[in-house]
C-alpha cells in the first residue's frame, strides 16, 4: 500500500490527519495499511479514492493511471 503513502505526503497529509477524514481512532491504523499489515475496507479505499482524487485501481496498483481505471471489461459474448 505505498501508494497511499506517496499519495498522503504529496499532499503533505499526516497519518493522524487522515485518520480522522477515514473515521478511524489514530495514525497507526493508517500506517498498518500503507504497510499492508491490515486489509484495506472497502468503504475506506472508496473515501481515499475520493480524498486523492485518483481511481481505485490507481490505489490497489492495478493501474498506473490516475484518473482510470483497469480495462478488465466483461467479454461480450455474440449468439448467433
């Protein structure tokens, strides 16, 4: 989760600060998941994503596009 350590100093964010704009008690919650030590909830990778405005999968290091996100579209099936 080192992006969201890149993301958090680009804007010179601390860990506590943060912390309060996710809902969560303290820094160390927000260091256990830039270090990956603790699963990142799914409603917190939706507030970061909105908080650094850049996509999900830019967070998750799916994609090393900002804005985008991955081109893992369903395949469209043809039926004859």
């Amino acid at each position: 989760m080192n992006r969201i350590r890149s993301l958090r100093e680009e804007v010179q964010m601390t860990q506590k600060e943060l912390a309060a704009r996710l809902g969560v008690k303290g820094g160390a919650v927000i260091s256990k998941y830039e270090n990956g030590v603790n699963p990142l909830p799914e409603d917190a990778l939706r507030l970061l994503s909105i908080i650094f405005g850049v996509s999900v999968d830019y967070i998750l290091g799916l994609s090393d596009d900002r804005k985008k996100g991955t081109s893992l579209a369903r395949p469209q099936i043809a039926w004859d």
